[in-house]
C-alpha cells in the first residue's frame, strides 16, 4: 500500500530569546484543500505558519515538506499587505521578474491575474493609493502569479468589509480547487466554517488536530478548544 503523501511537523519547537514559542507539535496535513489555524491571539498561529514556510526556524524537530512543495512553490500573504512603491502592474511583475520568465509571457499573466481579481482597471495606479481590500486582493493576486503549491495566509482579510472578504474567500477557494495547499490562521470562526475542510488549533504554543471543521466545532474535543469558543 503506497502511504499518502503530507506535510509532517515532528516535535518541532520555536524558541526566541529563551521563551518557548510553538511545540513540541506534531502533526501532518495533507496536501491538498485548506485547512485552518484557530486559536486564542498570541497563542503561536502566525509563528506555525512562519515556521513551515521556513522563515522561523526550529529549536528542535523537524518540517518535512512533500518535494513538489519547496520554497519556490510556496508564497505566504501577511495580514497587512506588503506592496511596492510602484504601480499595480510593477507589483504584479515583479514575482514572474525574478524567475527570469520572457516579457511576453509576463505580460499575458500580469493581465489574466489582473482581470480575475478586478484589477485590470487599476493596473497603472500607485499600488499605495488603493483601498484596502484592493491591496489585499493585488497582495494575493501577486502571491498567486507564480502558481504556487503551498500559501500560506495569516488572517486574509482582518479589517475588511464583508464584500472584500467574501472575495478574497472566493479566491483562495478557487485556489485550492486547483491543487494548491492552503493554510490559513483566522480569527473569524464564520471564516473558518466557509472557508476551510480541517482545522488545527492552538493555545500556549500547543498545537492540537487536525480536526474536521465540524467536528470541532460541533464538538469540541479538548477543553482549551471548548474555553475558547465559549469566550470568543
């Protein structure tokens, strides 16, 4: 029987200054679909998300990556946008520069990406003068240029107004529909139960699941899991 394959985080602990962070975790996900990182703030869900995409590193334990998923093939949006003091379509290029693609097949992608995120009209302004689900949508219009396999989202759409969010939603959706992993932390439980199939949670750097989105919510199976909810 061939073994499935995942992303697998084995007793893997971050650790800055001395203090504990994240861990020991052990999990694994698969490799398709969204899944969600819930949990209390400051409890360690943006550290979960910057340890498997390698920006922070590990105490101890490992990350252990499917091959197809490698730092190349991975793109991670912040909560608060980081553009370029440049037009809409410089920021756009920008990516697709790096990896030495021809300028016609650029061009082409800059202008498909722009017209499914409704950009197209503001490809020559400053990408600084946009509102801010627009920069949000350009943030994940440029994260996805590339087609990468892994992205990871650390609260997509805080602070924006029920449209904006219902399309990054839409968006990160159609993304995992075509085969790329999606891991998101979010602090809106309706989010989560739209968005996402399985969920980790964690509290004090403790990182339980997966767990099915309904299960745990209909659930939930540990009583750091059932405190939160209540609170929340």
């Amino acid at each position: 029987m061939v073994k499935a394959v995942m992303i697998k985080i084995e007793e893997a602990v971050v650790e800055k200054r001395g203090q504990r962070l994240l861990g020991p975790a052990t999990f694994s996900l698969k490799c398709d679909g969204i899944t969600a990182v819930v949990g209390p703030n400051g409890a360690g869900k943006s550290t979960l998300l910057r340890l498997i995409h390698g920006l922070d590193r590990t105490r101890s334990g490992e990350v252990n990556l499917p091959d197809f998923m490698g730092p190349q093939q991975q793109a991670f949006l912040f909560q608060h946008p980081i553009l370029l003091r440049r037009s809409v379509q410089q920021n756009l290029k920008l990516p697709l520069k790096l990896r030495r693609m021809p300028a016609a097949i650029i061009d082409t992608e800059v202008v498909g990406i722009a017209r499914d995120f409704g950009l197209e009209k503001l490809l020559e302004q400053d990408a600084l003068l946009l509102s801010g689900g627009e920069k949000q949508k350009l943030a994940l219009a440029r994260a996805l240029i590339t087609k990468p396999k892994l992205l990871f989202l650390d609260e997509p759409s805080a602070n924006l107004d029920r449209p904006s969010t219902l399309s990054i939603e839409s968006a990160l959706k159609s993304t995992a529909e075509q085969g790329c992993k999606v891991i998101v932390a979010s602090h809106s439980i309706a989010q989560v139960s739209r968005l996402a199939e399985d969920v980790l949670f964690i509290s004090d750097g403790v990182v339980n699941g997966p767990y099915l989105v309904s299960d745990f919510f209909n659930k939930p199976p540990i009583e750091s899991a059932r405190n939160w909810l209540r609170e929340i």
